[in-house]
C-alpha cells in the first residue's frame, strides 16, 4: 500500500495543468483565445461572468493548452 502511495504522489509531482487568466483586458477570445458557448460570457471588471438567462444552463469555455 505504501508504495502505491508513494506512485501516486510521483506521478503527480510532474503534472501540471495551471492556467492564469485575469481577463483584465476585456477579452476572452483573444490571448489565449477562448472557444466554445462565448456568446453566453461577458467580462466585468476582470472577471469573467455568464450572460445567459437560463436557469441551470449548461455551458462551457475552453482554451488550448500547450
């Protein structure tokens, strides 16, 4: 069991999926661009925010990462 712990906690030393994004300049489709439901998003202030008036809609954004 322990080495199975000790595994676990290697494999994920070397994983790294972090973005940063502050939204700071207004824009989510530009730098990193951002793809998916984007006319359901607005930015306010810097802070990204859902546009969309149905209650409990589902929406996504994504961006590519390298």
């Amino acid at each position: 069991m322990k080495k199975i712990i000790l595994i676990l906690w290697l494999a994920t030393l070397s994983m790294k999926a972090q973005l940063s994004e502050n939204f700071s300049d207004g824009n989510y489709t530009a730098n990193p661009t951002w793809s998916g439901d984007v006319a359901s998003f607005v930015v306010s202030g810097d802070n990204l925010r859902c546009n969309s008036t149905t209650v409990n809609d589902t929406l996504y954004l994504s961006t590519p990462s390298t």
